[in-house]
C-alpha cells in the first residue's frame, strides 16, 4: 500500500492551514464591510467598526484588506452586497443550534444550511425556536502574563464587568450587552492586554449527550461552521470529558 511522503502531509497542514487564515479574513472582512454600511467608516464615531477593526487584527489580517472592506463598505470600491441572517434548529439529541451568516445570497445559504440540517440528523426551526434560551452578552479575553485571578476579578468588576473566570493561562471577562464597549475601553485604559472581544450568545441551559450522539453533534456543527457564509456557530451542546477524549481519537 503506498504511503504519504513528509511533503504531502507538510503540504496538507499548510493548505488547512491556510483555509483557516482564508475563512477569519472573509469572516473579518465581512464584519467590517457590514459595519461601515451601517455606520459610516470613522471608527472613532463607530464603536462596530472599531470592533471589527480589532477583531481582524486579532486574526492577523494584513493592513491593506482591512482598509480594502472599508472602503467597500462605504461604497468607494464596487462589491457584493452582504445581509445578516440567523437561522436556527435541532441537531442530533435535540442540541440547540444558532447559524449567524452574512451572505450574499439568501436563497443559496438557506438551502446549504437546510440540506445540512436534514442529511445529518438535525432539524431546521422557524426564527426564534431556540434563540429564546440564549443571552447575547460581551466576552472579553484578557491575556494573562503572570496576573493574580482576584486582583483581576476587582478590578474588571470596576470596570463595570458582570462575570469573569479564568480559562488556562488568560481570563474571560463577561458584561452585559449594553456595557460591552464601556468595560472593553475601561480594561484598554488599565493596561490590560485584550485578546479577543467579541459579543457571544450564552445558552441558559446545556444538553448532555452520550458519545455516539455527541460525535454526530458535532459533525453537524462543523459542517454548518464550515460554510462559506457562517459568521458563527452558537450551541447548547455540553462538551464533556468523554465527548473531548472522543473528538481526539479522530
């Protein structure tokens, strides 16, 4: 049986890799283009924008594409025209699954997502079927280079933080959704080093599932997050122990 030389496999994780890079800079590019329609291109005077400015900056996209989705956003280089949509359903064991896309074209994603949901196991909802057990809330990744949990913890509750918890060796800051841009400008002023800022949808209740279905949970979910038009994939699926030692093994 012939093998794999070090080359292939080399050139095989480089091209994932570089899927990878290719997907957070549509996805970075996207944010901004959306952004800059809504609310014109000052980041100064468009805290979305500025988000999204650094959120791409988080993942590395060079300079020139950043300002290159500004200026289509704002009208000044001809493009695709981007819609938000959300859909949501049922996957395998009943999960809760939420699909934030922006695409530019509706019928094309719906039946991408529909098709996945129904070859899979899953079930695609009606608006609203599931979104009702999730809270959107600000998460703020805080790098943690040596800080002590409870000298953040004070001082991030200061800054108007609702939540924080330490997760390997940074800390993940929540705040409400309407404090989220207050708490990130609070914790830039304290010289902490931000990561990752972003809104997230937080489910009010987790799913448990035995491994066999866990495996086709997350088949589903990363069929759907590995859409060309997925922004986000949000789930209730409780990622237990097994279910990671499982995933590994693949």
């Amino acid at each position: 049986m012939a093998g794999h030389s070090h080359s292939s496999n080399v050139a095989g994780r480089k091209s994932a890799v570089d899927a990878k890079r290719a997907k957070q800079f549509t996805k970075a590019a996207k944010d901004i283009i959306v952004a800059t329609r809504d609310k014109g291109k000052d980041p100064a005077s468009n805290p979305s924008l500025r988000l999204a400015i650094e959120r791409a900056k988080y993942v590395n996209m060079p300079k020139d594409k950043i300002e290159y989705a500004i200026l289509r956003g704002c009208g000044e280089v001809p493009g695709l025209t981007y819609e938000e949509k959300v859909y949501e359903g049922y996957g395998p064991g009943g999960i809760a699954i939420i699909v934030d896309v922006l695409t530019d074209s509706i019928t094309r994603t719906a039946s991408e997502i529909k098709h996945i949901f129904s070859k899979y196991g899953g079930n695609m909802g009606e608006p609203g079927c599931v979104s009702w057990d999730f809270k959107k809330v600000g998460l703020i990744v805080i790098k943690g280079n040596n800080l002590k949990e409870d000298e953040v913890m004070e001082i991030a509750l200061d800054c108007g933080a609702s939540d924080i918890s330490q997760v390997d060796n940074n800390f993940e800051v929540i705040t409400e959704f309407s404090d989220f841009y207050t708490v990130l400008e609070n914790l830039k002023a304290k010289n902490f080093q931000v990561e990752n800022a972003e809104f997230v949808k937080i489910p009010g209740n987790k799913i448990t599932l035995d491994v066999e279905t866990g495996l086709a949970a997350v088949k589903i979910i990363e069929l759907l997050d590995a859409l060309q038009d997925t922004q986000t994939i949000w789930t209730n699926l409780e990622y237990t122990p097994e279910l990671i030692a499982a995933l590994n093994k693949e």
